[in-house]
C-alpha cells in the first residue's frame, strides 16, 4: 500500500536548501521515491521532502525550519531497519544522516570512540582491527546499517549474548531535541550519575530526537575463538542442545539456530556445503585459549548428547568466515526460494523454543504459506520469515496476518514482539497486547517530556495517538492501521 505524496511549500524547501546546500536537499517527486520505505517494503508514503544534513548544525536549522512550519520530522539512517521505522509520514521533512559519517576521536588508553550518525557499522571494527580493538554488536545488516540507526532500534546481532545490545556499547550521544536545542546526554565513561537517559534513548527509534554524534565502548579482540557448525535431525533438538548448553554454565560469544528452510536458502545462494537437515546450529566461543578449548568442547559434547547428527569444526578461518557469511546472508538468501517474504523478530524463553517452533510450524500448515526460521537462539530472539508471492491475490495479507500470530504465539509464552528490529510502524498494532494501557501513557509521557507536540517520527511504536497534556500531538496514522481489514490488528 502507498499513499499520496503531500508536497511542502516551496518557501519550505528553498529555506532548507540554503540550510544544506543545493544538492542535499530533495524535492523532486521521482527522486523522493527513493526515501518512500525502509527495509520493510510493504507500505509506502512518499515524504514531502528529504535533506541531508552535513552536522550537528545544519540539523538544528532543519529542524527549527520544519517546526516552524508546522511539519513532523522522520530521522533515518541507512534504511535498513525492518520494521517501518524510518517510513515517512506525508508531507514530513525526511532527515537522512547519510553524509555525517566522520569518524571525530578515538580513545584506545580508555576504550572509547566517537562517530557521526553515518557511520557504517562494521567500518568502525576495520577502523580499530589494527590496533587489536573491535565493536561488538554485529547486525546481520552490519556491512549497511549506520550506527544512528542502531541506536535508534538498539540493534543486537548474533553476539549480542555474551556482549549485550547497542545500549552496552553506547556511553555518549549528543542529540538534537525537537525545539532544535542540542543536548550532551552520558560522556566517555562507564557509568554516570543521575537518570539512565541514555538507555531511554538507545532503542526510542527516532521519537525523541535526532542523534548526531555517539561516543561508543570499544573492546579488545579475543584472544581466542573457536567455532563449531552442529546439524540435526529436526529444531527439536538442536532447541534442546542451546537450552542444554546455557544451563550448564557456558556463555557462548554466539549461539544460532536454522531450519531446514532457512538452510535450503542460504545453500542456494552462498554455495556452503551444509547437509539437507531438519535444523543446525553455529556456534562461537571466544576469550583466553584455556578457556576457549574448554568451554567449545563441552558445548559440543552436549551438542552430541542431544542428538547432533555432525559436528563440524572450520578447518581455517576462511572457513570460519564462509559458515558465519552463511548465517548472515541467510534474510537475503530467502529471496533465492521466494519473491516475496516477511520478516518477524519476536522473543522467547529459550526453554520455549521447540514448542514455539512447532506452533510456527503448524501456522505454516494452516496457512499454506512456507516459513523459514533463522534466529539467535541463545537468547531465544526469533526471526521467522513468512514466504509469500504478492503476485498471488491475498498472499501479502495472508502473510502479514501470519507474521502477527508469530508474534502473539511469543506474546502468550512470556516473550516480546521485538528483540531487536524495533516496533516502528510494523509491531505498533500489537503493542497494545504486550503491554497495559497504563504501561503505555507512562512510556508517553517520557516522549513527551523530550518531545512535547510529537512531532519526532509521529505514527510510530504507540498503536494509537498518545497526548502530551493537553496536546493532541501532530498525529498522522499509517498504512498499517489498516491492518484489521486483513484480519491482522
């Protein structure tokens, strides 16, 4: 579904081009096209208009010129996201962050590095390699996402569970708020006194401002790691092996699952030389040698123990890298085995897995749509991908439909709607089912004490408008609230 552009006034626009220059600013009805989605592809509304902001300064001119004419405001980072967060609102000034991609400082003494919004993610572990450092959250989406947009999601990625979130990693931002006035929230140091306000804006998804600069925890390389590529007859017992493994202590640095789909699909796009089997699991283990050894031969003991058809150990690094590429290219490579898919990211008890698996599957059945599932199981953060045809009349609905019973099935075993996509546009209908009304107005009026007329990404996380006292808020709906007409909100 796509709706109408709405157009911003001409007055509007020939201010922001003297704000960002001539060529940062985009008006062109074609070219606004470009801007109209995020990596979730199913709805689309075209923004009034886009700029591209250079710095901190030129933000703060784009957002008082947008206030003052009255207009919400869409931060957006690489575009990646997959949840609809960064989807325009008709009519919204769209700021891309794109070109604020410096590097400004880095701090090997203290374990510190400052970067602009822009920044991609992986490019800050090249920057550090040389000098033995790293950054830990790895997205699938790393060589592409931006930093902005993994704090703005709080993104994880598959060693987020012995590493934790981007809100681990994150020590600093300086913000643009809503009114245009430039705040310095935390600073290089572990823990500040005072509010936690970062960990209420690490994950806020561009609802409370716009970050222009984030000062990151870097980390020393491992001494050591050790992979191991486990196969199985079905997801039953590969689920059982993780739950078997965390429970006798072992912290795996990355623990993730695959199912027959999902690895029929990466093999036909990557050439891995993995077995037609019901479900695998990759593994690391990482830290000094001594341990290193230990802890990957316990865990694949256990992984035995539960059934393990094979356990593989890479010959080399290369290997290494070759199964990893696997595992992260396996949301891409579902397109090698369907046109079409959505892509869910619920969470589970790990003790849940095998019967939420088997619950997925027989959504699968009852709607005739096939569904791969890839995830990361150590911290039961599931990602099922819902294989549709939108050529076929209905199977877009049928597979949206699908995707929220996935999520209401992690809803009723304790669980979330998001581990790490983000609630955006996409979730917001079933943020409601997650949390009480009350729950709700409290995570309002934190926004609005940032935000007060709402204005920052408007349409997103709230299923319906909240108030900010006596405000209405600048209050747009989305596609997706329409969604009950498919039979999904």
């Amino acid at each position: 579904m796509e709706l109408e552009r709405i157009p911003v006034a001409e007055e509007v626009v020939r201010q922001l081009r003297a704000a960002v220059g001539e060529r940062n600013c985009i008006s062109d009805p074609e070219q606004l096209r470009t801007y109209e989605c995020d990596g979730l592809t199913s709805f689309r509304a075209p923004p009034g208009v886009v700029v591209v902001p250079g710095s901190t300064e030129e933000v703060v001119k784009v957002v008082r010129i947008a206030r003052a004419a009255g207009l919400p405001i869409v931060p957006r980072g690489s575009g990646t996201g997959l949840s609809g967060g960064a989807m325009p609102i008709p009519g919204c000034v769209l700021v891309s962050l794109a070109r604020m991609r410096r590097i400004v400082a880095i701090d090997l003494k203290n374990g510190t590095m400052r970067v602009e919004p822009g920044v991609i993610n992986l490019d800050v572990s090249k920057r550090l390699a040389p000098d033995g450092y790293y950054y830990a959250p790895d997205p699938s989406s790393q060589s592409v996402c931006t930093i902005g947009g993994n704090v703005a999601e709080n993104s994880g990625g598959a060693h987020c569970l012995k590493y934790g979130f981007t809100v681990n990693h994150v020590l600093g931002a300086r913000c643009v708020l809503a009114d245009g006035t430039v705040v310095d929230i935390g600073g290089p140091v572990l823990d500040g006194p005072g509010y936690d306000l970062l960990g209420v804006l690490v994950g806020s998804e561009g609802t409370l401002c716009i970050v222009t600069e984030v000062t990151l925890r870097i980390l020393r390389k491992p001494e050591a790691t050790r992979t191991f590529f486990a196969t199985f007859p079905s997801t039953d017992e590969a689920g059982n092996a993780v739950s078997r493994i965390i429970a006798a202590g072992i912290v795996p640095a990355a623990i993730e699952m695959m199912d027959r789909l999902a690895i029929v699909a990466i093999k036909a796009a990557t050439g891995v030389d993995w077995p037609d089997v019901g479900g695998a699991l990759l593994m690391d283990a990482d830290g000094c040698a001594a341990e290193v050894e230990h802890v990957a031969s316990r865990a694949a003991q256990i992984a035995k123990e539960c059934g393990a058809l094979q356990v593989r150990l890479p010959k080399d690094e290369a290997e290494r890298q070759t199964m990893w590429k696997g595992r992260k290219s396996a949301f891409a490579a579902v397109g090698r085995i369907s046109p079409n898919y959505v892509v869910q990211d619920g969470v589970i008890p790990r003790s849940e897995i095998a019967k939420v698996l088997r619950e997925i599957e027989a959504l699968s059945k009852s709607s005739g749509l096939r569904i791969a599932n890839v995830f990361h199981a150590g911290d039961g953060n599931l990602h099922p991908l819902v294989l549709y045809d939108e050529k076929v009349p209905g199977q877009e609905a049928l597979a949206e439909q699908t995707g929220g019973e996935i999520l209401r099935v992690c809803i009723r075993v304790g669980g979330s709607i998001t581990g790490e996509h983000g609630v955006g546009a996409d979730k917001a209908p079933y943020m409601g089912e997650l949390f009480s009304e009350s729950d709700l107005d409290s995570m309002a009026k934190v926004r609005c004490a940032f935000d007060p007329d709402a204005v920052m990404n408007p349409g997103k996380v709230f299923p319906t408008p909240r108030l900010c006292g006596d405000k209405p808020g600048k209050y747009v709906p989305h596609p997706t609230e329409t969604r009950d007409e498919a039979g999904r909100g």
